[in-house]
C-alpha cells in the first residue's frame, strides 16, 4: 500500500480537552490529554483504514477534508513529533496550535470523534 498522509492539529479547547483534528480526512479525536487524544486518533485511523481496505475503498475516504480554520492553525502551529506508532501505510505528521482555531466554535457535528474520557 503507498503512504498516505494526514495532518494533525492538536489543541487544547478548555481545561482538561484536548482536541486532535485531521486535516486532510476531517477525523479526530477528544481527550483529558495530549496523549490520549494522539493515541486514540491513530486507532481511530488504524481501524477505519482496514474496513476500508477491507471493503476495497481508499482509506479514510468518506471523510471530507478539514475546514481552512483547522489547516490554518496547523501551518501557523508548532510541529512536533509523534511518539505513538503510526497506523501501516500513513505518514502522520502534527503540530501543537498557538491558538485553538476560530471562525466559528468547534464544531462536532461535522467531525467523526472518538472519545478517550
């Protein structure tokens, strides 16, 4: 299988959660900590990836892409490295916003999350 990319934005939205967003498949992931939002995104990622395959769809393709608040804050953020394993066939890359992304409140409706509390 060829690599596929996804970006992430991790922010924190209040006290306590902590949001991970993916860029360019709108999926993601809330928690208490960085963490644990990180590590449930990847098997977020990981089990959509092999129903897919399993189903003969490209990964994670029902899952439009981010809106631009969310790619924003990605481009204006702090990379970081990934310490967590990395679902097979993807290359994740993250970065810490400076800011959590506004335009308009966060919202869930339009993101598949899991949830880590």
């Amino acid at each position: 299988m060829t690599s596929k990319r996804l970006r992430l934005v991790i922010f924190q939205e209040e006290p306590g959660l902590w949001i991970v967003r993916g860029l360019e498949h709108n999926v993601g992931a809330e928690a208490r900590t960085i963490g644990e939002a990180i590590t449930a995104t990847m098997r977020f990622v990981n089990a959509h990836t092999a129903v897919d395959i399993r189903h003969d769809h490209p990964p994670l393709s029902s899952f439009p892409p981010a809106a631009q608040k969310f790619w924003n804050a990605f481009a204006a953020g702090t990379a970081v490295p990934l310490t967590v394993g990395q679902p097979s066939g993807w290359d994740i890359q993250a970065a810490f916003a400076t800011r959590v992304p506004t335009d308009n409140h966060t919202s869930r409706s339009n993101m598949r999350y899991q949830s880590a509390r």
